[in-house]
C-alpha cells in the first residue's frame, strides 16, 4: 500500500520550502518597512467564528464535526484576526498593522476535496478612510516589486458602490446581477428583462482605464452617498504613482460578503496567461460581529497566495536551484573520535553561527573537497581549505 498526502494538499521538499522561504522573506521585509508585524492565529476555528455573521457561507468552510460543536478549518485569515482584534482591542493602541504567513483550507466546489494553499498577507485595523486605503495599494506595490514580479496589475472595484446601486434594482434581480457580476456572466444578465437587463450589462462594462471608467460613470444617475464614493475612487487613483499599473472595475465583487469599500485583485501577465496571485479590500464592519456589543473599527487587508507566486517566479530563474550546501563537514576517523568529532562541529557552530556544520555519518565524499575537517579519537583536527 501506499501512502498519500490527502487529496488537495501536497508535500514539500526542501528546495521548494527554501524557494518559497526566499519569496515570503521578501515579502516579509516590505512588510516590516511599513510597520506591520506578525500575528498566528488557529487553523481551526469554531464555525461562527468563519462563517462571520453569515457573510461567508457555510458551503465554503470546511468543517469538522466535534462533541463541543462544529469547527472548521479557515478558508481565509481575515475573519480569525478580526476576532482577535474584537477581543483584545481595548489592550493594544490604535491602527494595529498586523501581516500573517498561514495555510487556508477551501472545499474544492467540483472535485469535493479539501483545497490547501497558503497566504501571505497584512491587515490594516483601526483606520479608515483615504489615505489608510492608499497606504494599503502602495504596500502591496512594494512587496510585488521586492519579488521581481512579472508584469502585474491591481483590478480595483468598490463594492460598496456596486452593492449600493444593486439594492436599488427591483428585489427580484438584486441575487441575479450579484452573482452575474461575481461570475461576469453576460449570457445570464442578457436574460435579465428590458430595461434592467441593458442596466446591468453597462454596469458589467464599467471596466479600464480608471479616466475612461470615471469619466462614463459621472453620466449615471447616483445618490449623493453613491456620489462620494465616486469620488473618494477618483481621489484614491491620484494617490498612486505615475505607471502604476491600475484597472478599474465596478462590477469586482468578492465571494466573501463582509467588503464594503474598496475590493481588489492582483492579476499576472506571463506569456498568454494571465492568473490572479491575490485579492483582498475594506471591510469597516467585521469586526463588530465579534464584539460583545457590536463595537467596530475600519480594517483593510489583502493577501498573495504563494503558490501561484511560486508558480510565476519559477520559470524567472531568480528563486534559489539548490539546496543550501554544508560550509564544514567533521569526520571522525574511527568510533573512538565520535565524541570528539561532535564536540568540534558544536565548537564550530559556536564560532561560525552563520554557517551550516554537518558531521560526516558515512566516508567523506572522493575527491576531497573544501571545508571537511578530521578529526581522530585524541581529539586532534586537521582540514582541507579550511577557513570558509
């Protein structure tokens, strides 16, 4: 018989762990720069705890059965870090910048397994509004240039301004043009009946250049909120730096229904294809269903999936193509030296602390090489090249 990983989740060896390793420290070091520092929170977690007050569906959770309640495993960060900040806030000061390296678990809709992944990814607690928005877009530049990224654009969207001008459709339609946006499905808002259906495919169509998008939104009629929150997109771009690379799009909307600001994608161009790395935007009110009072505070977050950055780099040549290699290797010569051969390589490891010292378990390698020292059961050393 042999033995499996689970279906959906994968070994990984020690180059790929040592590539990824090189891709998270990247991303890890922007992260720093801005302030942000790391938080662990469970793999598992009870249900209404993800579930987020019934903004994620409970289909999207993997769940486990056990004699104190349901559990499930997390399809994503956010909702757990919420619950932390919901729990602890009065303890800590205000903005928290807080990033996460986790696994996330999502049911796989065709082939029913559980999906395994992992996230990179920072959240923004305690701040609100522009510039707290702005700080988020120009972050997640700077970590997808410290990885030398193929070429790369955010697709930007606000979903409160699209849900908004949802809910003033006739009750009958409001779930048909979500989920036709969600999927961009035209052939199915086509079906939508005269005058909703040429509504919803203009919507649909609010997509490109950000000049050419705002520019054909101010012929919609709007309310003032609507309004504002035009504005506040207009404002946003301006934020950015020339060459950026930005696609508006009012008709994003996330599977996760706790956004209620800004959402976005990260999408990369290599070749033909195009494949999203990341998403993420704001949600001012998660927060609140945690909380015993239902006191909230703004937050914005997103998060990269490392394995398809991985996936993107790879072909690059620039992830590492081997294993680190030992700088010494001790021998003992003989069963006499063993004592003294491991006392040598600790003493080693002592005074080179940044360097690898293995003991030699089996004959060192012929020809000699450089970095392996002898030593025999009186304790006496000597070495080939020594000094690396």
């Amino acid at each position: 018989m042999t033995f499996q990983p689970p279906t959906g989740s994968r070994d990984l060896l020690p180059l790929e762990v040592i590539q990824k390793t090189w891709i998270r420290e990247r991303l890890q070091g922007a992260f720093h720069r801005w302030g942000y520092q790391r938080v662990v929170t469970p793999t598992l977690e009870r249900l209404d705890t993800l579930v987020a007050g019934g903004r994620v569906r409970p289909e999207r959770v993997v769940q486990i059965q056990d004699r104190d309640g349901i559990y499930g495993l997390r399809p994503d960060v956010t909702a757990s870090i919420a619950r932390v900040a919901a729990s602890r806030w009065g303890q800590v000061h205000q903005p928290q910048r807080l990033y996460y390296v986790a696994n996330v678990f999502r049911p796989h809709p065709q082939r029913g397994h559980c999906q395994e992944s992992y996230q990179v990814g920072v959240e923004l607690l305690g701040a609100g509004g522009l510039l707290a928005d702005g700080e988020m877009l120009r972050l997640l530049q700077d970590g997808l240039t410290a990885m030398h990224l193929p070429p790369w654009r955010v697709i930007l969207g606000e979903a409160g301004l699209t849900r908004s001008w949802i809910q003033g459709l006739p009750p009958a339609w409001q779930t048909p043009v979500t989920q036709g946006l969600i999927h961009l499905d035209r052939v199915a808002l086509g079906q939508l009946p005269s005058p909703w259906r040429e509504s919803a495919l203009a919507w649909l169509d609010l997509r490109g250049a950000p000049p050419s998008v705002l520019q054909r939104l101010a012929n919609w009629e709007l309310t003032p909120a609507q309004r504002q929150r035009v504005h506040h997109l207009k404002s946003l771009v301006e934020l950015l730096p020339a060459g950026f690379p930005l696609v508006l799009d009012l008709s994003l909307l996330q599977p996760w229904d706790y956004y209620t600001g800004i959402v976005l994608q990260v999408a990369v161009t290599q070749g033909q294809t195009v494949q999203l790395v990341g998403q993420g935007g704001r949600y001012d009110d998660l927060i609140g269903t945690y909380h015993p009072q239902g006191k909230t505070v703004p937050g914005i977050g997103f998060s990269l999936n490392l394995e398809t950055l991985h996936q993107q780099l790879l072909p690059l040549g620039i992830l590492p193509q081997y294993p680190a290699s030992a700088d010494w290797v001790v021998i003992p010569q003989g069963e006499n030296a063993y004592r003294a051969a491991l006392d040598h390589a600790q003493h080693l490891r002592q005074q080179y602390p940044h360097q690898r010292v293995e003991l030699a378990l089996e004959p060192p390698p012929e020809p000699p090489q450089q970095g392996l020292v002898w030593v025999d059961g009186t304790g006496l050393v000597s070495s080939l090249a020594m000094g690396g």
